[in-house]
C-alpha cells in the first residue's frame, strides 16, 4: 500500500503500539495512546534522524532530536515518554530546546514506536535509512542484537486519532484578519483560516481536506472545491488552507478533542474565540465601542502570533 495515497480518505486503522509497549520504560504504567499518536505526527513535521561520523572517529553514531522554541513542549515529551535528554542552545541570538535521545536502550524504543506507524512518504524513507544504519551499528558490535526490520505504515490518515493535531503543532497554523470596508453592510470583513504548508506530500494534505469534508456533513456543498486550497507556490512546496464556514466548525471539533500540545494551543483557543464570536460585527450598531476593540485586539494576536 503507497502511503498517502488517494485510499487514506477511508477512516483509519488504529496505530500499531503492541512492540513498543512491549520496551516502554517500566515506570511509565499506562501506555498513553492519544499522546503517542499526536507524537508520530509531532514528529513527521519537526524530528531528525540523525547519522553522523563524529570528528577523528571511524564508527558512525545515531540519534534523535527536535528542536524547538517551547521548552515546556520539550520536558512534556521527555515526561510522558519517560526518557530522553533536554538541552538549551542559542542560535542565530535566539534561544531553542532540544530534545534528544543518543543511547541504544531508548533509541531501540523509538524505533519500534516509529516503524510501521509513519505516514510520511519522505519520513518514512529517512527512518528506514535510520534504521539501517542502527542495524548495522549494533549488529557489528553487540553479539545478542537481533536487526530490526523496517516495517510500512498499514494505517490511513484519520480525525480519529491525534496525528493530525501532533503534525499541527509541528508544521500548521491558525490565521485571521479584520479588513474595514466601506459602502458595505458589515463594517468590516472577517477572514479566517487554518493552514498547513508542507514540502512534498501534495496527497496528504488533500486527504486532510477531504476528511474534514467528509466529517462536516456538507457531501452537496458546492464550496468544496474552494475549500480545498492546496497550491504549488514555491517548487515542490505545497499549502493547505481551510476557510469556509462548516470547515472550520469541523476543524474547532477535532482539536477540542484532540488537544495541542504546545504553545499553539493558546493561538488556537483564541482563534476559535473569535469564530464563536464573530456575529459581533453584524451587530456592530447594538455593540459595545469596548466589545467591538477587544474583538479587534483578539484578531491582531492571532494575526501577529507566531504560529
């Protein structure tokens, strides 16, 4: 089965955790699935498989990082996973955690996390290359270690499970806008979206609009083709962006159930503030000067937010 092909619109099989629960860390008690779900997704937007020759070395040596400015995010994984390291570096004169796992022990679980649950084209492939390197490692250097083998993906893209709200967190946003009109009924224009962009993987992010359409009881809407903004506008980059109306009611749906997990989730509670109350500009005459500025301060810190 090609991942992210046009079958992944289907609903889901669950992800595979059986092997990883099997080399868990013994004090993490419960297996929490929701979380290691939104984790693989995390992880295809922002993890690094990295292979490298260290300076006046011969033997390669593996690891797994990500890098990122919200350093509670990166002691949250470190938690609920039960290990791994969290470091601070500055770079470009602003300040990133990294957190990283180096020792064979907890890169074994990763990978026995990660192989078969990666939808990915292009992760999947870097994985697989990560796991023979792993492989080869420790096949030569410890007797008892039996490889591994690459497993492929035998679940399809849902909004039942975390995945999609773990890759958010890593690759999407959420934007709005307030534009003053003139000679128009409404004073001003609202505009709102959530967005992905994405390198590669065109299919996947149709597959994102089309469960949300799909989940919105809208199958006779014409506006789904609107909708449905995915275009090429750097090479090889695309990007997906939901705006209409029942879209984004569906889109608050799913990440109300399955919560961001980092700094995101503020920007996103306060966008879907301003979704909830959006019929203030159509009651502008009967509303407030104060209702209507914190209306509008609302808008500019999702606008201007980092997400």
């Amino acid at each position: 089965m090609k991942i992210g092909s046009s079958e992944t619109t289907r609903e889901a099989l669950n992800f595979h955790f059986s092997e990883y629960t099997k080399v868990k860390p013994s004090h993490i008690q419960k297996v929490d699935i929701p979380f290691l779900e939104w984790f693989i997704g995390f992880v295809e937007g922002d993890g690094s498989f990295i292979v490298k020759t260290p300076t006046g070395k011969k033997r390669k040596t593996i690891s797994f990082c990500i890098n990122q400015k919200d350093s509670k995010l990166m002691y949250k994984i470190k938690k609920k996973l039960g290990f791994g390291i969290v470091t601070t570096f500055v770079q470009n004169n602003e300040t990133y955690h990294r957190y990283a796992v180096y020792d064979f022990q907890n890169i074994t679980r990763l990978i026995h996390l990660f192989n078969g649950n990666l939808l990915l084209n292009k992760v999947n492939a870097r994985f697989q290359l990560w796991l023979t390197e792993y492989n080869t490692l420790y096949t030569a250097t410890l007797s008892s270690h039996t490889p591994i083998l690459h497993k492929l993906c035998q679940s399809t893209l849902s909004l039942n499970s975390a995945w999609l709200s773990g890759f958010t967190d890593a690759e999407g946003g959420f934007y709005a806008s307030l534009t003053k009109q003139t000679n128009l009924k409404l004073q001003y224009r609202l505009r709102m979206k959530f967005y992905i962009t994405q390198k590669y993987e065109l299919e996947i992010l149709k597959n994102i609009v089309k469960l949300i359409h799909q989940h919105s009881n809208q199958s006779n809407d014409t506006s789904f083709d609107s909708v449905r903004s995915i275009s090429n506008f750097k090479l090889d980059f695309y990007r997906l962006e939901v705006s209409t109306h029942a879209y984004l009611l569906r889109t608050i749906a799913y990440f109300e159930k399955y919560q961001l997990q980092g700094k995101k989730h503020i920007v996103f509670n306060r966008w879907k503030r301003i979704y909830l109350n959006k019929d203030i500009l159509k009651k502008q005459a009967s509303s407030s000067e104060k209702a209507l500025t914190r209306f509008k301060r609302l808008v500019s810190s999702v606008q201007n937010s980092d997400n």
